[in-house]
C-alpha cells in the first residue's frame, strides 16, 4: 500500500516557529515531526510514501530525499491551500490500488496505523471525553462495528471516537478526489471518506494515543512524548565530572562539560555544548550546535540548531527556534502566581495552552540583552530583541 503524507501547510497558528520551516519539520526529538508520520507508514509496511509539499518544499526535499529507510519518496506539489481533498487530489498521479492518507503534523500511535492499513478501508479514531469540537464517528452495530457517518461537532454525539484524520482508502477512491467545496471554501477529504463508506464496510480503528501538532505548547507536549521514548546512550564527550541521570543519549560530537546534571529524558544533538555547571532536567531536546553556559538551567524545553543560552540564564517549558540568542541572566517565568492555565498569541488571539506551566516562544534569531526577563506565555517575534536589563510583558 502506498501513503500519502500531508505536509503543505503554513502552519499559521506555529508561528513564528513556522516562518522559515514548514511545520511538519520542525524537531520532536531526533527528527522532524512529519519523519515520525513517515517512519509509522514504512513500519506499517507502505511501498512508497508520497508527500504532499508546498511550503517551503525544499526542506521536505533535502530531508527525505528520493528514498528513506529503503523506501521510495515521490512528491506532490499543492499549489495552494485548498483543503485536505485537494491535497490528496494533488497526488493522485502516484496512486494506484489502496492507498493510506496521514497527516505529517500529526503523531500516532504506530501499532494503530499497521492496523489501520490490515484494516482498509479504514478509518483512525481517538477516544474523547468531549466529542462535541471534533467529528464524531457514528456506527453502526448491525454492520459489524462499520463507520456510518461522520458528524462533524454535533451537539448530540453518536459515540466518543473523534476523528483522527488518518486513512486507508480502497483504490476506487482515487476516482473520487475532486470534490465541490464546502461552506468554509474548502475541499474536505471527509467528502471522499463519505461516498466510501457508502460503497464499503469502513473499519474504525481505535488510536492509543495521537496528538495533532498545531500549536508551539503542542510541538513541547509532541516532545514530552517521543523524548520519553529515549533509552541511554552516550558517544559524545562528557566529562567525568558530569552526572548523567536517566535517559540520556549524548550524540557523537556533543560536549558535556564538568559539572553539568542532566535528567532525562533529554537528547543532546551533534554538535551542541552543554555546561559547564549547567542543569538540564524533564523532557528537553538540545539541537545541534546549540550552546549552554555556565550555570544555566534548561527545563522541559527545546534549544533549536544553533542557539545559545549564555550564563547565569533560566528556560523553562519553553520553545526556543534556530540561531536564538539569549543573553546572560536571561530569565523565563512559566507559573503564573494565581496558578491559572498559561494564554499565549495565536493568529492575533489570546487562547488558553491548557498548561499551567508554559514559558515562551522565540523565532528564529530572536535576541536577548543581559538580564532580561520574560513573562509567560510570551512571544518573540523572528528576529526581535529585548534591551539589557529589560521585563518584557508583551509579545515583541
């Protein structure tokens, strides 16, 4: 079976994490996100993986290549942003036979997606507490457990198994890719999935975990869960005066220096310097020829390529994007004091992150002075810089 990986969005509401990099390649743990996507499809047993790419499609191109893991790599180019149909509809010269349909911002559980490909056609589902904000799978006994329906947010659902977005279409439905466009001026892959559980017994698949990467605390929770994944490994340098404690893996070429901790699981990258007397603790992923200090405490965070958090610096829970620079004493508040759920900025709108704990976001070259403080829930634009000595209360 061939898949078929969305990744060409702008993911807006990722900025400003998103304005150089397509969002499906931004890093959760040892590789971009949408590898985790591609890496379940080969494992699952697809033939080909087709991705979907527009946005800075170069980034997908240079990371995949033509071939990955044994597996053969074509591309499909959106020309716009016209809907999940229109995207699969942009790869429909390379399908033939059963195909499977991922999302590259999203993370599954990888047993559910070998099942959901024995299962074609099929569809993945999560179980909800609340499955009024999702499309909601109706079934139907009587068929054996089959998908009758998709409702999409309805105030009376069916059943609890919220949509998920994944699934393994027979080859008919290829023929069945264009279609209209819906109120929201859209053309909904949920159209397609429509005329073929008309036409075939449709099998929901029940996903153990999944989690839909749109938003920066999402790319940390995205972290927390495939860090936690690590197992101890340790090629690069680390000093006999380092503690390692945990998962932990050290990659070829990094530097621990004398007297740094780390508590995993935490991943140090190629490249990258820790210490010395440093403090990396929870789930934290420290990309390659990043830098960290002297004394400098790293929490629950990912240090994107190339940056430095210089001395005496605090970073908690926070997101931090390639060649940023934090200045000495730079410091994150991520607790409010009234112990509400942290808000942060999303498409111009303050919205809860459902975390209580939450630093903040740094675009790409983002720069601190010396003894900065930032609040939580914060924003640093690309490219913004603080002052020396500064409290910063608003997005910049």
């Amino acid at each position: 079976m061939k898949a078929v990986v969305l990744a060409a969005g702008q993911g807006t509401r990722m900025r400003p994490l998103s304005e150089s990099i397509p969002k499906p390649m931004l890093p959760v743990a040892d590789r971009p996100l949408a590898a985790h996507t591609v890496d379940a499809a080969i494992d699952a047993g697809a033939t080909e993986v087709v991705l979907v790419i527009g946005y800075e499609a170069e980034t997908v191109r240079e990371y995949f290549g033509p071939e990955y893991r044994g597996v053969p790599i074509s591309y499909a180019i959106q020309e716009e942003q016209a809907g999940t149909a229109d995207a699969v509809n942009a790869a429909r010269d390379h399908l033939e036979g059963p195909f499977a349909v991922l999302n590259g911002d999203n993370l599954y559980d990888p047993a559910a997606i070998d099942r959901l490909f024995d299962a074609c056609p099929a569809i993945c589902a999560i179980e909800v507490a609340d499955p009024s904000n999702y499309g909601v799978l109706s079934t139907e006994p009587g068929r054996n457990g089959s998908v009758t329906e998709i409702v999409e947010k309805p105030a009376d659902p069916p059943t609890n198994l919220a949509n998920a977005g994944a699934y393994a279409f027979p080859a008919e439905a290829r023929e069945w890719l264009e279609v209209p466009e819906s109120e929201r001026g859209e053309r909904e892959i949920t159209d397609v999935v429509a005329q073929v559980i008309d036409e075939y017994d449709v099998t929901p698949v029940t996903l153990e975990r999944w989690l839909d990467v749109g938003r920066p605390w999402e790319l940390l929770e995205a972290n927390e869960w495939k860090l936690a994944d690590l197992e101890r490994r340790v090629d690069g340098d680390v000093s006999d005066n380092a503690t390692l404690e945990g998962a932990v893996v050290v990659e070829e070429g990094a530097t621990v220096e004398p007297g740094v901790v780390i508590e995993g699981p935490a991943l140090i990258c190629e490249g990258a310097e820790v210490g010395p007397n440093a403090y990396v603790r929870g789930a934290t992923l420290i990309e390659a020829d990043a830098e960290v200090g002297h004394a400098v405490e790293i929490k629950n965070s990912v240090i994107s390529q190339g940056t430095s958090v210089s001395h005496l610096s605090y970073v908690g829970d926070s997101v931090l994007g390639r060649n940023v620079n934090f200045g000495a004493g730079t410091n994150v508040a991520n607790l409010r004091h009234d112990d509400a759920d942290i808000r942060f900025t999303v498409k111009g709108e303050r919205v809860s992150t459902d975390r209580r704990k939450f630093g903040v976001v740094a675009g790409d070259g983002a720069k601190t002075g010396i003894n900065t403080s930032l609040t939580p829930g914060l924003k640093l634009t690309t490219g913004a810089a603080t002052m020396p000595g500064e409290t910063v209360e608003r997005d910049r």
